[in-house]
C-alpha cells in the first residue's frame, strides 16, 4: 500500500506529508485548492514525464517521495525480477526536479524514469478522466477482458506473439520466392554466364599484387636497363674498380714501412671484394635482361581482366571468389526451386497450424471469461444504480492473424429494459463511463495484486443515490484494497476511512496549498461544507453527521 507522499516545492505546495492509510482515504476540497497536484505528484514517481513552470520557486528544487509497503511474496517476486529489492518491505519512489533536470530514484539507487514506471504498476493504479474516456477504444476492452483471465492465460499471449512474428517471416520469404517464379529460369541463365565468366578467370588469391609489380616494372623497363649501366659504367673496370685497383697496388708498395697502410690495405681488398660482386651481379642482369612484348602484352590483358571482374563483383580477388561461391549457392537453389518453394510451403503450414491452435486456446480462453466478465459486471453495475442493466462481451473472430490473436471485441451495454446492447460507446454518458470504469475495476480487484486504487473524477456527472452507490461500492473495494479517492460528492466523502482536506491559503502575499488529515469532528464539519456550500447552518451540520452515522453502519 501507499504509505506516505511527500511533496516539496511543487506548484501550490511549499512543503507537505500525507501518511495514508488501510482502507478508504478520500481527499477534498474547494475546486482550486490544489487536489490535482497531489495526482500530479503521484504520476511523477510514477515517470510521467515533467512538465515546464512546475517549480513553485525555481532557485531551489522540487521534491516527489511516495513509500509503499510491500508484503505480498508475488508482487516481491515481480519487483525481483526487475533488480527491485524490497528493503524492510519497503519501496522509496523518488523524483527530484530542478530548472534543468530530474532525477529518479528508487530505495536510494538512481535509475531511468522509465524504470518509476515499470515498479510503480506493479504497486497501483490510478484512474482519472483519461482512463474512463480510454473505454471509448475497443482495444481498451480486450486489454481489460485479458486482465480478468490473466491467470488463465499466463504466458499464452507471449507465445501466440511469439508463434505469430516466425509465422509472419516465414510467409514473407514465400511470398518473395512466389513473386520470383516466373524470373527464375532467367535468373538461372545470368548466374551461369556470371559463374563461368569468373571461372574461366582462374583466379589465385595474391596474384593481382604479384602481377602488378611485374607490370610496374617492365613499365619502366628502360629507365631501369638505362640505371643499371650507369652504374655499370660508374663501378666496371674503366671506373671504380681500375681506381680502387691502382689504390691497392699503391699500398702494397709501402704496406711493410707503416702499418696504418697495411690496415688500410686490408679495408681495401675487403672493397674490391664487393665491387667485384656487385659488378659481377649488375652484369648478369644486363646479360640476362630483355624486354619481351609478347609477355609485357599478356601481362597487360591478364591484369585488365583481373580488374574487370573486380569491378563487377569485388574489390579484391577474395571478394570475386566468394561472389563466385554465392552465385553457384543462389544457382543450386533456382535449380531446386520446386523443393525450396514446397519446402516454404510446408513450413508456413506448420507454423500457421501452431498460432492457431494457440489462438484458438486464447480464444476459448476470452469466450469463458467473457461469459464471466458479463455475469459479474452486470451484478456490479447494479450496485452502482444501474437498475435493469444488460451488460456483455462481444467477441468476434477476426478474417486474420494478428499478434494478439484471432479476436476482435467490445464491450455491449443497454441502460434501458428492452432496449437491445449496443456498443458502449454509442450509449454511455459521461458519468456512465466513471461508473463502468469503477464496475470494472471492483470486478478485476478481485483477482488483481495491486494493492492501492486511486479514484479521480469518479463522481463525474453524478449525484443522489447514485452517488450513494457509488461511495458503498468504494467502501466495499477497500476492504481488500487501499483505496485514494478525490472527490466533491459528500456521500463519498462520508465513507472515509481517512479523510485529508487540501486547502489554499495566503502565505506572506503567497497562494499556498496545504494538506491536513481531519479529525471525526472536523470530518463532520468538511461534510457540512460540501453539502452546504457557504451557508453552514446546524441542520446541515445535523445532517452531515447523519451521513457519517449511516457510512459507519454500511460499513459495519
């Protein structure tokens, strides 16, 4: 259950606590004094995105911290399950909000807003005028039907969801091998020219970096033939080496008489050693070198080949190749077309026979609880002052799949004997569609884990003994839940078990809202108010505690 709010700077509200508690809690006031922000407050801890110019001083922040106790093992386990850990039964909601950013918390730990949202459904609901006009959508109604046989149901809508993305993908790839029958002996004739004119090829991994060195250097063959004889020249026995030769046999003449000459010599041996090599290899290349144009015109051809086929089917010859290998793949399996497409067929019908045996059990599953739903709605809506009402689902099974199933559905309603149902939203007023929505909600409380309900407009467009119905239904719904109600309607407000006043006084030239729990005698005095408006007499206030005295004998 919610256990306590606590808001700071927000709007109207400088600084305020509210400690709930079990059962009814009903929040009143004049219209304007504040009762909208603390739903506000509320969806805030919930990750509702923040809106501008809520700040009620903008140099300072804003603060939103709701504590629930959590004791039910199930709702802890699903608070697991998304790294929540109850600490001492406890779950903190934090949301702390300056000019420029928020910041969410939950028992301390920083988190995403979006991550307030996901803990703060497992812990209430709230329902305002969004959530009764939300009735308008037949979507909303088979969301609804789902929550009354979410136990039933389990993991089936997951699986039908699931069943229904392969079967969809499965039949998207035989619609396109379908659509691509009538090329495919053309498509067969194009991969062969392609995987023998890459064949023919012969192409070898490496062999276009090889070949483009050869080609580069017989390119510049004669700058390179012209180099080695200069060099030739410059090194052969009419230039270094005759050079070097008459050094060595100047040295010797004298090497006896010093013997810097004689280590001199010997440096100069070890040079003409390796002149005599150098020009002994430079000579062969020149002997052994001659520029073929035969070869350099075949060179030529093979590289412009090479890079042909690049161009068309890879930048490098591993690329080529590989296209080569998907070519004779996408061949093999135009060849076995028929099979491929059967083989598509026989899968579609597998995969479609499993999401509908699993959309019927879903299915059947809607139909009984839909029967259910019905019969409970209509004693429900009874006690709301619907008197002779007819309420029912209708299902209706859809021409296709969807991921939600084979259903399609609304809610059906007649308000008046022998008038047939017709669709909700043609016949419900306003102030019908807060009461369904509180019929609803006291049937799916039944079975539902959250623990508190909070009831905003719920008293739209009604009064008398409507309104009477209406605060007994709320009565007997928090006796298994807490519920938070805002409300006008006196007869509502009679039934609290807690009841908080929000009021707006002026503070040093300053509108400011404030919170306070009532006692039994102020209580009395907040009932005159909403009965009597300005003129509080003692028959009002007589009358108010009346409504007390009758609330504590419903209740018993």
């Amino acid at each position: 259950m919610l256990a306590s709010l606590h808001v700071k700077n927000l709007a109207l509200i400088d600084e305020e606590e509210i400690v709930f508690q079990k059962g009814l809690n009903i929040l009143s006031g004049e219209t304007g004094a504040g009762k909208s922000i603390i739903l506000g407050a509320l969806h805030l801890c919930l990750g509702d995105k923040v809106i501008g110019n809520m700040l009620r001083n903008s140099q300072e922040e804003a603060l939103v911290e709701s504590v629930f106790l959590v004791k039910d093992e199930n709702t802890k386990s699903l608070l697991r399950a998304l790294d929540i850990e109850p600490y001492d039964d406890e779950i903190i909601l934090t949301r702390r909000i300056t000019e420029t950013r928020s910041i969410a918390k939950i028992n301390g730990e920083q988190v995403p807003a979006s991550k307030l949202k996901e803990v703060g459904e497992l812990l209430l609901d709230i329902y305002g005028q969004k959530e009764h006009q939300s009735l308008l959508s037949k979507q909303k109604h088979m969301e609804l039907l789902d929550d009354f046989c979410k136990e039933e149901i389990g993991s089936l809508k997951n699986d039908v969801k699931a069943a229904y993305k392969e079967y969809l993908s499965k039949k998207k790839e035989l619609d396109e091998a379908l659509a691509s029958w009538s090329t495919k002996d053309r498509e067969i004739i194009l991969l062969e020219h392609e995987i023998n004119e890459i064949s023919a090829a012969k192409l070898v991994e490496g062999e276009d970096k090889d070949l483009e060195d050869e080609y580069k250097r017989l390119s510049n063959y004669s700058k390179i033939a012209e180099g080695i004889a200069k060099a030739y020249g410059a090194t052969g026995e009419e230039g270094a080496a005759e050079c070097i030769s008459l050094a060595i046999s100047s040295l010797r003449q004298v090497e006896s008489y010093d013997e810097h000459a004689s280590q001199l010599l010997s440096m100069l041996n070890d040079i003409e050693s390796i002149l005599s090599d150098f020009n002994r290899e430079v000579s062969n290349i020149i002997d052994g070198s001659s520029f073929d144009e035969q070869h350099f015109y075949e060179l030529e051809n093979r590289l412009n080949e090479i890079n042909r086929l690049k161009d068309k089917y890879g930048s490098t010859i591993e690329k080529v190749l590989f296209a080569l290998e998907d070519r004779i793949e996408k061949k093999a399996k135009y060849e076995a077309f028929d099979v491929y497409v059967d083989e598509l067929k026989s899968d579609c019908k597998r995969l479609e026979e499993h999401l509908s045996e699993l959309s019927n059990t879903l299915s059947e599953i809607r139909k009984n609880g839909a029967f259910k739903l019905s019969l409970l709605m209509r004693d429900a809506m009874a006690d709301l002052n619907f008197l002779n009402c007819d309420f029912s689902v209708d299902l209706t099974r859809l021409d296709h799949y969807t991921d939600n199933g084979i259903d399609d559905g609304q809610f059906m309603l007649s308000t008046n004997p022998g008038e047939p149902v017709r669709p909700l939203k043609d016949i419900a007023s306003g102030g019908e569609m807060s009461r369904i929505m509180l019929a609803i909600k006291t049937v799916l409380a039944q079975k539902d884990l959250i623990d508190t309900l909070i009831f905003d407009e719920i008293d739209s467009g009604i009064s008398g003994r409507t309104a009477q119905a209406v605060s007994e239904k709320l009565s007997v719904v928090a006796k298994a839940h807490q519920v938070i109600c805002i409300t006008h309607l006196p007869q509502i407000a009679a039934m609290a078990d807690e009841h908080f006043l929000i009021e707006k006084n002026v503070e040093d030239g300053h509108t400011v809202s404030g919170i306070n729990r009532l006692t039994e005698a102020e209580a009395v005095n907040e009932l005159a108010r909403m009965l009597g408006g300005s003129a509080i007499t003692e028959a009002v206030i007589e009358n108010a505690k009346e409504m007390k005295n009758l609330a504590k004998n419903f209740k018993g």
